[in-house]
C-alpha cells in the first residue's frame, strides 16, 4: 500500500515525506490511476457472469483478442506504393494501391516500398545547403565528373538519371539489393564512364549527346537486369558537358573555329548551288541550239539534193529548154537586189561618152520625209 494511503507513517499522519508536508498541489486534483483500473475491473466483473476465470470469461476474452488480431490485417497501400505481401517471410503477391488485406502478423506481413515514384540521382554535382542565399546551391563533385574520352582528353560530365521500380519486380527490389540508391548511382557512373571512354571529345561537347544518354541508358539497364534488381532506368539526362576549368577557353575557340568553317562551307555550297545549275542549263541550251542548227542544216543539204536531182531528170528530158530556164533564174538571183544601169550603144546612139558619171546616174535613196529621189535610172 502507497504512504499516502496509510492513516499514518513514520513520519505522522497524511501524507508527509521524511522532510515534512512537502509541496500542497493547487487547482483540482489529478485522478488516481489506481482507483481507475480497480473500477474498470469491478465493471468488467460485473459483465463477465461468474467472475474472470469462469468458461464464459474466458471464451469471451479469446473470441475479443482474435477478433482484434484477424482485424489487424487491414492495411493500406498509398497512391506512390506498392505492397508487397510476405508469407513466412516469402513473397506471394503484390497488390495495388488502396486498402487490402493480409493474414495478420505472424502468418503474413506487408512492405510498402515507393515503387510507383520516379527518384532521381545526380552523379558529377550535388546540392548542398547555401545560408548567404537562403536556400541550396550546386557544388561540383570532380571526382565523380572528371571523365577520360577515347582520344585521351579530360571531360567534365555532370548528369542526372531518373529510375522507378519496376511493375513486375518489386520482390526482386526489396531481397536482391541492399542499397537502391547506391547501387543506381555506382551503375550510373560507370556505364558513362565507358561510353566516354569509346568516344571522341568533339562529338560529345557538340551533337553526340542524344546518342551517348541512350547508349549509357541501355548499358545501365542491361547492367541492373543482370544483378536482377528490378529497377527500370527511365531517362539520362546530361546537365553539362564542359572541358576542363584550365583549358576550356581554348576549346571555347576551336569551336568557334569550327563553327566558322562549317559556315564557309555552307556559303560555299550555296554559290556552288546557284552557279552549278546555271551553267548546266547554258550548256544544256547550247547543245539544243547545235542540235537544232544540225538538223536545220541536214535538212537544207537533204532538200538542196533532192531538187538538184529532179532539175536533173529535167535536165536529161529537154536539155535545151532547162539550161535556158537554170540561166535565167541564175541571172534574176544575181541581179535581183542589184543596181543596174543600161547603156544604148545602137545606130542611134552617139557613141561611147568620154565620161560616164556613173554616181550620178545611180538612184539615190529617198530621204526619210518621204522625198522622191532627184536621179533615175537610164
């Protein structure tokens, strides 16, 4: 029995310690635990009929106690999770999120990993708590970025991978691993690692990014199936591809170098696009103008033939009657577009002139205000 409830002790009556009254409390007083459990035991006796130990107690209090046991079972599965029901210690079944059920403890237990949310690990670079700024700044890891490439040149690689549990291999998560973020982050830097070291540094500081994040992505996954972790690598991203802090103006200028080249050319194959096509169609026209004068030309001599050869038959019917028309048509060819001037030196005539002016005798053309000409033909 407490020395408060005594009606008195060593030291008097009430409850006093061996230094006197001790302190009073103040305000209402607290209720006494024991007076509480002797009234709820009084209460469960009086439900219990024949007491505690009677066979109508005892089953009652069994069938209560399993009744809570089989109701411990309930557990619930959250939007991001996964549970993963082990009976004995062995994986049976995987169930959605929402609220299940399960054998309760021992028979079967529950582990709720993250297996719908996607995690994200950065190799190269990490955060850390900045209080000049009020918030989290980057800090570079070189250890982990500095990379050696396949011509043997140094390359400063900071990127990020995102993974998630796979659907169908959650139980191969939770028992073939030990440390998820570990081992995702080891696999991440030495796949990059590799795949650096079979490239050339120009490509992967220019336009070989996509290729290389897929080549990591596929080497990493192959890696992670082969330890059978049941993890999914879901993307690769490269944050900064840089050369080393000591030498990167100088690359900053061989890409310039390089950029102005690709540009001249480009200029050049422009011209060599404009001018190549012109040229080609000159050409092509003076081909067709040969051609067409060609064939012209054959088609005259042809022609010229054919008519020689029936004036020929002619010829060889009526000689006579032919070479007089041939000279005739000979003569008006000749002297069709010809000035001519015609001299009478009949009996009539007063014999050749010393002097013939000619220039004189000659028509001469009319002007342009459509005057007649002042001479004539004689």
């Amino acid at each position: 029995m407490p020395w408060k409830n005594q009606g008195g002790g060593p030291w008097g009556s009430g409850p006093k310690g061996p230094w006197g009254s001790g302190p009073q409390p103040v305000g209402p007083r607290p209720p006494d635990l024991e007076d509480l459990l002797r009234r709820g035991q009084d209460r469960l006796q009086q439900l219990l009929p024949g007491g505690y130990f009677s066979g109508v107690g005892i089953t009652l209090i069994l069938l209560i106690i399993v009744a809570f046991w089989l109701l411990s079972g309930f557990f619930r599965v959250q939007s991001e999770e996964l549970g993963v029901v082990l009976r004995f210690g062995k994986h049976v079944r995987t169930v959605q999120p929402g609220l299940n059920y399960h054998l309760p403890y021992p028979i079967e237990t529950v582990l709720l990993p993250k297996a719908l949310r996607v995690s994200a690990i950065s190799i190269g670079m990490t955060l850390i708590d900045d209080p000049a700024r009020r918030g989290r700044s980057i800090r570079d890891v070189p250890e982990e970025s500095l990379m050696l490439t396949g011509d043997e040149n140094i390359v400063d690689v900071d990127f990020t991978v995102l993974w998630r549990i796979k659907p169908d291999g959650v139980g191969d998560f939770l028992f073939n691993i030990q440390n998820p973020e570990g081992t995702v982050k080891a696999v991440a830097e030495s796949a990059m690692r590799e795949v650096i070291g079979r490239s050339q540094i120009q490509p992967i500081l220019t336009g070989a990014r996509n290729v290389t994040e897929q080549n990591v992505q596929e080497l990493m996954q192959r890696t992670l199936d082969s330890y059978g972790s049941g993890i999914l690598i879901t993307q690769v991203q490269m944050q900064k591809v840089d050369p080393p802090a000591q030498v990167i103006d100088a690359f900053r200028d061989v890409q310039a170098a390089r950029a102005d080249l690709e540009r001249l050319q480009n200029e050049a194959q422009t011209y060599a696009n404009q001018v190549v096509p012109q040229a080609r169609g000159r050409a092509a026209q003076i081909l067709q103008a040969a051609e067409g004068y060609r064939e012209q030309a054959i088609a005259e001599a042809k022609g010229q033939s054919a008519r020689f050869l029936k004036v020929y038959d002619e010829y060889k019917k009526a000689p006579d009657v032919t070479r007089e028309r041939i000279y005739l048509e000979t003569m008006e060819r000749v002297l069709g577009g010809s000035e001519k001037l015609v001299y009478d030196g009949g009996p009539s005539g007063q014999g050749v002139l010393p002097y013939l002016p000619l220039s004189e005798l000659s028509p001469k053309r009319a002007p342009t205000t459509g005057q007649q000409p002042s001479g004539g033909n004689r």
